[in-house]
C-alpha cells in the first residue's frame, strides 16, 4: 500500500510553526540565570517534534538543523551545560531558519544555505562548549574542505529521504590522538560511535545513525579530507552482536491440542501466527496446528495457554522447514531483542504471559477480571496535577477554506435577512387565530441568531495570533535602541475576526515601534527623572460592549503638547494654544507629521501615523490618544468585532430608513426648545446633561426631502466617534436589529457619510450611517439655517 | 470487527499520518495528544494495541506504559514506543517499563502497518 505523504504536510508546517513560535515564546521569557526547566523542557520537546516530523516528512535540511539544536538544548536541559545569552541568541537565530526553511517547503522559495550552515556551525561549537566565535573557524576549516555540506535541495521526494537507523563504518586515513577525540565527538552528534586504530595507521569508526552518509562527510569535513573518509554501509542487522544471531533460527512445531470449537481454534491460530506461519488441520478428536517459527516452546505454551489448558496440549518439533519457510526480517540482537530493520520487540510478542492462576484471554481488548494487578510504579501527584493541563491541550479541528466560511457567512446573511422578512409579514397577521404560526417563527428567530453566532464565530481567531510576534520584535528593537523594554500583554485569548487581526497587525506593529523608540526612554534619562531604568510596554486586548478595545501602553516620556503644537503651526495646520489636548494629540495623525528630533532607522520619518489611522478607519475603527508628559502614552484603537454584521439601529427621514451602528449611540432624545440654542453662523446646539453638542441635521447634509425640520418634532440621536460628540436629527427612530453589512464601494462607490448598506426585513435597502465622518461633515455644514 | 489502536503522540502531523496509515489498513485509531490524554482514552475504551511516542508534555510515553500496566485490563495489552531514540537505554527503559517494542522515527505508513500486523495481526 503506497500512502501520499504529502498530504500530511499542511499538517505538519502549521504545527510547526506553531511550535516555532512557541518555542520562541518561551525562549524570550527564559531566566537565564534559573531558567525554568519546564520551559527548557518544553523547548527541547519543540525541536524534538519538529525533528521527527521533519525527518518523517523528508524535510531533511530542517531535521538537521533541530539535530544539532535538540543535542544541545538536551545538554542544557539535563544541567550539563549552563544557558548563556549567546545559547539565546543562537537558538532564535536557529529558529529563524526553521522559519525561513519552513517557508521554503511551503511555497518553494529559496533558503539561503549559508545562513543555515551558519547556525549549524554555531550550535556545534556550543554544544562542544566553544563560544560561537569558533564556528567561524570551523566554517573555514570547512569551506577549504571543498565544503560538501550544503543542505539538500529544499522539497525532496520524501521516499527518498525517509532515513533509518544505519550502521556505517567510516574508516579514516592518518589522524592524530586528538583529531580522533574531535572526530569521534562530532560523530556522537549524529548516533553512537566508537573508534578503533587499525594497523596501517588508519582509524576505523563505527556509526550507528539515522543520518545520511552526506551528513557523515560533512561533518568529518570539518577534520579531515573528504578523499581520506571511506563510509561502508552495513546493514542493520549485521551490527556487532547482532550478526551473532542465527540467520535461520526457525523451527518447525506441530502443536496438538484436543479438538478445538472453531472460534476457538481461529482466535488460538490468530496468535500464534504472530510468531510465525501457522496452519491449521484436525485430526483423530485433535487440533493440530503446524508453526514454522524461531520463538520457543515456552513461547509457544504461553500463547496457547490462553485458549487451552495446558497439560492437554503437546509441542512437538517438526523436521525444520526453514527451507521452505518465508525470510523472516527479525533477527535476535546481542541484548536480547528481536529486532528488525528500524523496529524491534523486547521478546516474543505475545501479551506477556500470565501468572498461571489468569484466566484465558484470548481478546485483550476485553476488559476482563484478571488476576490482581501487579503493583507498578505510579506517580499519582504529577499525574493529577497534569489532568487539567491536558484538557486544555486537547485539539481537535478540520481545516477548511476561508472562501467556504466567507460563503457560509453570508448564506447566513441572507437567512436572516429573509427571516427578518417573514418576521415582518407576520407581524401584520391577527396574533390570536395565527397563535401558532406566531410561536414557530419565534423559535426560528431564536435558531437563526444562534446559527448566526455560531457561524460568525468560526471566523474569530484570538488576538494572541498577533501578540505573539510582538515580543521577539521588542526584544530586537530595544537592545538596538539600548534601552531596557519589559514587555507585557494581556487579554491574548481576546477573539476578533480573521480580517481584523490580519490588517491590525501593521498599525499595531507601527505603534510599538513608536513607543519604544520615541516614547520609552534610554536607561539613564529614566534614571534621571526617576523611574524604574527599565520602561513598561504592555499590548492589552479586551471586549468593550460590540468592540474590542486593543492598547499600547509604555510608561515613557509621554505626548510633548508644546512641541506638537509648535511643530504643527509650523506644518501650517490649524491649531490654536486653547485646543483641548486630546484634538492636539489627533495632530500627530496629520500626514507628514513627525515630532522627532532625529530620524532614526526605527521610526521618525513622519510616514505612518497618518497611515495606522487610515488603516484603523478602514476597518471601521477608531483610534485614541492618552497622554501624560513624562508619564507615558496610551494609544487604544477600537475595533468593531467582525466587518459582516452589525448591530444598528435603524432611523427614519422622510421615506427612507438609515442605520446607525448602535455602539456609537450614546443616548436619544426628543429635545425641549428650550434646550435648542442658535450659535451665529454655527447652526444649533442642543443642551444636554450641561454639554452643549452641535446639531446635524440628516436632512440636509443628505440633501433629502422630510416633512419634520425642527427638531422638537423629531428624535435627536446622540451619537460619539472619536472623542467627538454630535446630535444627529432624524424623524423618528424605527427599530434595533442586526444587519448584515453589504458593501457599498464594491457595488456602486463611496458615499461620503456612508459606510455601506443593507437589507432591511421588508426588502428594502438601507444605508449604513459613517459616524465619524457624518461629524466631521456636520462640523463644516452646520452654518445653514435649520428651522425657523 | 476492527481492532483499535491507541495511537499517542504530541505531533499532530504525525498522529494524522500513523492514524491515516492504519485505518487506511482497516484498523480504528484512537488518538491521544499527551501521556495524560492517552491514558483517559485507554481508561474509556480498551484497545488491542497502544502506539506511544516517548516525550510528550505532561506525560511522557515511559509514564503512560507504566501507568497502563498498572490498569488490570492493560496486562496484556501490546504497546509498542515509537521513538527517535534507539540506544540500548532507551530499549532497556521500555522493556522495564513494560513496553513490547519499539519502532524508530522517521518510520514511512508501510513500516508502520507491518509491524502492527506483526503484532495484532
């Protein structure tokens, strides 16, 4: 049976890089002087796992790398050596090439070989305890040995490639005491070594590895001459001891038993042809089973001791068949086992046998009442402790397309809009004589947002996705800015929708780049103004009502209002020295702003704010700035928590109806006249609650006919984006409801204070209210005459 | 009816591949992410053959074939370590633990399905 392997390889490079990632994780949080050895632990298990299923999967150049990466971490994780930074450092160095490898499985593209033999040099040398620096020479020593070494091409047929534990001979020219010493230590990277001085001055290895002979050649290339190494294969089974074994230990045994029910006799002949060919005949009230094998009588008895009793049974040896009896792939090793090529059993597999007093148990898979269970040794407090651990890790889940969910979604979409629909019909119908009718239809409404919900939740991912590439970059950036960055985050298990988090993921970056560089100052200015020499940075995600709320956070110089204010009147922006401060700091989103007094490579260059607020609006978010002088910045970009569906609430003018999202609602209002004020050439202003916020009349910035033009004949909705609060001033509010979000700019164009539109239940469209702009828009429109 | 196999293993790739390959083979395959997970699955169901990798988080193989053994109905159950290791050690470890045998990663799905025949037919 042929099995693709290829279709594993999804599989394989998504947990991979999960294990990459985690591994990365854990490595950055390590305490070098006491790292925690269950991290250490768990860091080993990552590039063991990757190991194994790099090598499983034919991805060879990977395996070699976690290699030589899992060989020294073992040393670290069993205190044989200590963990330094320079471990750190070449460990995510490692790590990067995994990725890049990784990526080069993926889609083909090119690795740089260099960069791998780099690392691969420098995990050698540090698991030999030499500083890095070594491998730099070794690099040379390899590279005038014509360098053999390069990594096999990156996609390789995995058949090819899939390697066992072999056993070469490796016999070397000429070679001092301590090159031997060296070689046989680079050897004992790939398997177990041991050398031997032959006569003639030559020195003879014998390997036992599952790495290939090219991995041989190019590790002894770092000591000797490629055109001095000879490497024999010996098979497996001619390994020392081993060979010892009887090529043909088999023996023919008739096995005589009184006349067995049929059953019996299947499941009798079912085990014993795990120990060889077995056939089956009957005769004079006996069952006789003939059995060709090289296990003993004992095992034999044992087997049979579970269908028969056995003082009726009798063994006897047949004349040897070995002629005629099929190659057996199992040999008889020096310690004992049966081994065969890559595989082995500890003896005669059979389930051990019983204490005589055990019942028959012909099926182990029955639970039977056996004899008393030897007591064995339990480890009872670690095992309870890890019950709950391993509830959380348990995962199971299906690959499918985005397309497919996307489809899924909006199939969604349309049900309840259709549901909507026959909610309204219905609605006009007599409850009492449709009493039914009206019930069932509530069961479906309840159905549909449950299906809804479950459907939109499958596109939620959690925000940990892009948190998790933060910490590495911080680390990078602050030791390049020689400042001191303590990184937190909080609220990574925060879900948001699969497009969000991809496109959150370059403001969020521009933003942490910002607080470290211009924000976090170096070590001695915090020194000097007294704080902690190691600045805070913390990325924090959590649910506020319909959106999620993600915060940048540092503990730096804080927002210089002066030098903003300044900077801007330079730029020629419009600002005035009275300006609250949260409109002075919306200046830095100005394009082309930039308050820093030297570019650096980092940040500086006055792109980029205006880009991250472009891409938070974009996404129909909004961004915020807190700041303090000296005591830090908070910049919290609010998101809504998926594009497709919306909780609004819908709004009438004249015939048509509006939706405005709910969660930029903050009250609505049927105002006094007294409570309306006429500001000269500004419109009006309502007074509410001792706030005085402008009036928009949707009438007229959507130039839309209406019979109500005061506003105390119709509902002012107080509505709030940006820091920013306005009353909008429609005819009357309809209804709140769940709308699915259909594009407006895919369809036909943009609309200035549209964001998009939807289907309402009576089959009518829509449009979706853009707050923030609909502010913006009234705070320049508002000058013409509204009633009176 | 089919027989079951416990197959335990951190790796998922590797999981899907030994639980594709021996259904594939006509067996059930009952996977397990951990030691702790394998060990809650033996208990819920008892198999004809567990297949166990050896370093896992929270339970490691080692762990699970002794806490098997413990179980009565785990007697004489075949367990089988799938390992990248193949010393001696590693061998005497099983065999004391109580494992049957051992089958060395990188192994391909044909390997894989000959040696469980060998074992559970």
């Amino acid at each position: 049976m042929s099995i693709d392997m290829s279709q594993f390889y999804q599989a394989f490079f998504d947990e991979a890089e999960e294990l990459l990632a985690e591994a990365e994780h854990l490595l950055l949080a390590l305490d070098l002087d006491n790292p925690d050895s269950e991290d250490l632990n768990a860091i080993f298990r990552a590039a063991h796992s990757i190991k194994g299923g790099a090598a499983t999967f034919g991805m060879t150049d990977m395996a070699e790398i976690t290699h030589v990466l899992e060989n020294l971490l073992d040393k670290i994780r069993k205190n044989e050596m200590a963990l330094t930074g320079e471990h750190v450092d070449t460990f995510l160095e490692a790590k990067d090439v995994l990725n890049s490898q990784l990526e080069g499985h993926r889609s083909g593209a090119d690795v740089d070989r260099d960069v791998q033999e780099e690392v691969k040099r420098k995990l050698k040398a540090l698991s030999e305890g030499k500083p890095v620096s070594a491998a730099a020479e070794m690099a040379a020593a390899a590279a005038s040995a014509a360098a053999p070494a390069a990594p096999k091409p990156a996609v390789v047929a995995p058949a090819a490639v899939v390697d066992k534990m072999r056993h070469y001979n490796i016999d070397v020219k000429a070679l001092s005491e301590k090159d031997t010493a060296n070689l046989e230590g680079e050897l004992g990277l790939l398997g177990d070594v041991s050398s031997k001085r032959l006569d003639n001055g030559h020195v003879a290895f014998s390997l036992k590895t599952e790495d290939s002979e090219d991995d041989i050649i190019s590790i002894c290339a770092f000591i000797v001459e490629p055109e001095d190494i000879k490497i024999t294969l010996q098979s497996a089974a001619a390994a020392p001891g081993a060979a010892a074994a009887p090529a043909d230990g088999k023996q023919r045994y008739n096995i005589e038993v009184p006349e067995l029910s049929d059953k019996d006799a299947e499941n009798l002949k079912s085990e014993l042809a795990l120990l060889g060919d077995v056939s089956i005949s009957k005769a004079g009230g006996k069952t006789i089973f003939a059995l060709t094998t090289e296990d003993s009588k004992d095992s034999i008895e044992s087997i049979c001791s579970f269908v028969v009793d056995l003082e009726t049974l009798v063994i006897k040896d047949a004349p040897s068949a070995s002629a005629a009896a099929p190659a057996e792939d199992l040999a008889v090793a020096s310690n004992g086992f049966i081994e065969g090529d890559g595989f082995g059993f500890f003896e005669p597999i059979t389930p051990p046998p019983a204490a005589p007093a055990a019942e028959p148990e012909p099926e182990p898979a029955k639970p039977v009442e056996a004899a008393p269970a030897p007591v064995i040794e339990k480890k009872p407090a670690a095992a309870k402790k890890e019950v709950e651990k391993a509830a959380a890790v348990e995962t199971t889940s299906i690959r499918v397309g985005v397309e497919k969910v996307d489809q899924l979604i909006n199939l969604v979409g349309e049900l309840v809009i259709t549901q909507a629909m026959l909610e309204e019909r219905i609605s006009k119908l007599d409850p009492v004589t449709h009493e039914d009718l009206l019930n069932s239809l509530g069961q479906l409404t309840r159905n549909t947002r449950d299906l809804q919900e479950s459907v939109m939740s499958i596109r939620m991912m959690p925000m940990d996705y892009v948190f998790s590439r933060f910490p590495r970059m911080v680390r990078d950036l602050a030791t390049r800015l020689g400042k001191k960055v303590e990184f937190v985050t909080s609220g990574a298990a925060t879900e948001l929708d699969k497009g969000l988090i991809e496109r959150i993921v370059d403001p969020l970056t521009h933003l942490v780049r910002n607080s470290i560089d211009h924000g976090i100052e170096v070590p001695d200015v915090r020194h000097q103004s007294g704080k902690n020499e190691t600045g805070r940075l913390s990325l924090s995600a959590s649910n506020r009502g319909g959106n999620i709320v993600i915060e940048v956070t540092d503990d730096g110089a804080g927002l210089n209002r002066e030098r903003i204010l300044s900077k801007a009147k330079q730029s020629g922006l419009p600002v005035s020295d009275t300006m609250p401060d949260s409109d002075v700091w919306q200046l830095i989103f100005a394009p082309g702003f930039s308050t820093a007094e030297q570019v650096t490579d980092v940040s500086g260059r006055g792109v980029g704010m205006d880009v991250v607020k472009r891409n938070v609006s974009a996404m129909g978010g909004v961004i915020d700035i807190r700041s303090a002088l000296g005591y830090g910045t908070t910049m919290s970009i609010s998101l809504p928590l998926t594009l497709a569906i919306l909780d609004g609430m819908s709004v009438s003018l004249g015939d048509n109806m509006y939706v405005v999202p709910l969660n930029l609602i903050v009250e609505t209002m049927q105002p006094q006249a007294t409570d309306i004020k006429t500001v000269t050439g500004a419109g009006f202003m309502v007074h509410v609650r001792g706030e005085y916020l402008p009036i928009i009349p949707l009438y007229s910035l959507f130039n839309q006919p209406t019979q109500i033009t005061n506003p105390v004949d119709g509902v002012l909705v107080i509505i709030e984006a940006e820091g920013k609060k306005a009353a909008l001033f429609v005819d009357g509010l309809v209804g709140q409801q769940q709308v699915v979000i259909k594009s407006l700019e895919t369809n036909y164009r943009k609309v200035p204070g549209v964001s998009g539109a939807t289907i309402m239940g009576d089959g009518s469209v829509a449009l979706i209210l853009d707050v923030p702009t609909i502010i913006k828009m009234g705070q320049n429109n508002n000058s013409e005459g509204v009633y009176q | 009816m089919a027989k079951t196999i416990l197959a335990v293993d951190d790796s998922g790739s590797l999981r899907q591949m030994v639980a594709f390959s021996l259904t594939a083979a006509g067996y059930q395959v009952v996977q397990a992410v951990d030691g702790q997970d394998g060990l809650n699955k033996a208990r819920d169901q008892v198999v004809d053959l567990v297949l166990t990798d050896q370093n896992m988080p929270n339970m490691d193989g080692l762990t699970l074939i002794k806490s098997l053994r413990g179980m009565s109905s785990y007697q004489k159950v075949p367990i089988l370590m799938l390992t990248t290791e193949s010393s001696d050690e590693m061998k005497a470890k099983g065999r004391a633990a109580g494992a049957n045998g051992w089958l060395v990663k990188p192994f391909d799905p044909k390997r894989l399905i000959d040696v469980v025949q060998k074992v559970i037919g």
